[in-house]
C-alpha cells in the first residue's frame, strides 16, 4: 500500500486537535487534512477540511475518498465530573468502536488514540505503563475499553500501527481546562491549597504531547502504548510556582484542611442540584487533593527529548495568549 496521503483527525475540534493540526499543516506531510467532530473548533486553522460528524454514529468511507490516511481519534468525553456515567461509555466505546470500523472499511494501517492516565486511578505511589490499570471512574473504565477495541482492531492485521497515548493532565493555549481555572485563581489571589502543598500532579505541555504522538508513531512497529508527562513529577506548589513566575503573580500559602472545604462546597452543590452550575464541587476538592503520580517510562527509554518543561512552557503559553493571562 502507498504511503497516506491524507489525515483525519476525529475529535480535531478540541484543545489536543487544533495542535495536532497546526503541526500536521505544517509537517506538508499531507496533501488533505481532515477535522470530524461535533463542536465548534477552537481555532480554525487554514488548511483543514472541517467535518460536522458525531462519532457516536457510523462513518461513511466515502470520508477517505478512496486514498491511504492516517487516522487520529481524539474524539471523547472526558470531563470529570461533568457527565452521567452512562455518556462515558455511549461516546468513548461506541466512538471507538466506529472510528476503528472506519480504519476496516478504508484499509487504514495506522490509528493514534488518546487514552488517558485515568486508567490507572489515584496513586501516591508512582506508576508507569507496567502497573495495574485500576480506574475508579466512569471516564476511566471507558478509556480503557477504548484501548480495548482498537487493540482488537490492530490484532487482525499484524500490518496494522496502533499508537496508544495516556496523557497526564495536559495544558497550554486554548486548553479552558484545570490549568486556566488554577491561573484565575491565582491571578485573583484566591487559590487555596486543599489540604497539602505536596500533592503530585504529573502534567505536560500540549507541544510536547503532539510531538511525542508523532515521534513514537513513526517509531511504531506494531502496538506501542505510552504514557505523557514530564519526566519530573511536578507538585501542585511547584506548579503554582512556575505560573507566579511565568506572569508575576503572588504565590499562594494558605492551607486550609480538606474537611473544611467539603464543608464549604455544599452551597454550591445544593445550587448545581436546581439547576446553577457552579463548577464546584467536592469531586474537584477531591482531585486536587489525590496524586497523579505518572512515570513516562516508555517515551523516556523511546529517546524521546522534551523541548519545555514547566517554567519554559508557561512562559511561552503566556506569550502567546491574546486576550488575558493563559488564554
């Protein structure tokens, strides 16, 4: 078979995609680039051929016009909490089971997919790709059953390139995730540590992430399954410092003991109960208090180098933001 000539991302809308994109546009490794998703992209890049589709239903060949592609499905719910358990699944597992379907009917020989660190669960202890997937959420139990299926699809045919990708918490421009709501926070001076200062958050630059998608899967030779994160596993205070470095801010110290924060969320989950959406809650309280204590093993032995590192990439996020502080 000749080389692909044409990538589609599933779910190229999101935060990850537009990245992704931005680096295949420029690669000019492809003469058509495809985006598939139901949302609204963060940012249009030129040179993309935007899709309006639903993963959840089946993918018409036609898609690939009959010529060889690279299929990258980054296409999930994933925002924890913030879904019934029951739309994990619906989207996650069936999104897998039709995207690898599609690599079937159009002889596609290589698939990238974003899984998740969440397979493993909370640890204190650290954790790398030999350790005992043990998901304790919805999200992660249909993470892992997405690795599952396209596991199965790369099976049939010893020909076929699966590249698997479990990201820590992942940040940069056009993120509107866990790191933007810590820059307001900090910004605001209203950040406060729930219980410890020491939590680890092991975490990567969304650069870095595409980078490392790339390089294994031209490395890949079969099945190749990785986690990201930097090699130093940051805590939540070194965190904390790189963005006061990065944009000036006060570093925060106040400690305040889980117990009593729990205590203070109720209100705003009475209020997320009748309907006003607070974003707080004692779930959150939970997960910043917990570890995500991730080792990349397999992309440090792989060769792989990282261009940044916290301080570096903040910095850079700074910089490159247009309307306020970590865009």
């Amino acid at each position: 078979m000749s080389s692909p000539t044409q990538a589609i991302v599933f779910g190229g809308a999101g935060f990850i995609g537009t990245h992704l994109l931005n680096r295949l546009i420029a690669s000019r490794q492809y003469d058509r680039i495809v985006a598939v998703d139901i949302g609204k992209s963060r940012k249009q890049i030129a040179g993309v051929e935007y899709v309006h589709h639903d993963v959840r239903e089946q993918l018409d060949p036609k898609l690939a016009r009959g010529a060889p592609i690279d299929i990258f499905n980054l296409a999930a719910i994933h925002t924890t909490p913030g879904h019934p358990d029951g739309e994990y699944y619906y989207t996650n597992v069936l999104g897998a089971v039709n995207v690898c379907r599609f690599a079937k009917e159009t002889g596609s020989r290589s698939i990238i997919f974003t899984s998740s660190i969440s397979i493993y669960g909370p640890s204190e202890a650290p954790l790398d790709e030999d350790s005992q997937p043990a998901p304790v959420s919805a999200y992660g139990r249909s993470k892992l059953s997405a690795e599952a299926i396209h596991r199965l699809w790369q099976a049939e045919d010893a020909a076929r390139r699966l590249t698997i990708v479990r990201p820590a918490v992942i940040y940069g421009l056009y993120e509107q995730g866990n790191f933007t709501r810590l820059s307001r926070l900090l910004e605001r001076r209203a950040f406060i540590y729930p219980g410890r200062t020491d939590t680890i958050k092991s975490c990567g630059y969304v650069k870095d992430l595409v980078s490392s998608m790339l390089f294994m899967a031209a490395r890949n030779d079969g099945v190749s399954i990785y986690n990201f994160c930097y090699e130093h596993r940051y805590t939540i205070s070194e965190i904390c410092a790189a963005f006061s470095q990065a944009a000036g801010y006060k570093k925060p110290t106040l400690t305040i003991p889980v117990w009593f924060m729990n205590l203070a969320v109720l209100p705003f989950e009475m209020l997320h109960k009748v309907g006003i959406k607070t974003g707080i809650n004692r779930e959150r309280i939970r997960k910043l208090w917990f570890s995500t204590n991730i080792l990349p093993k397999r992309l440090v032995a792989s060769g792989f180098k990282f261009e940044y590192d916290a301080a570096s990439s903040l910095v850079e996020w700074k910089h490159d933001s247009g309307i306020k502080d970590f865009d």
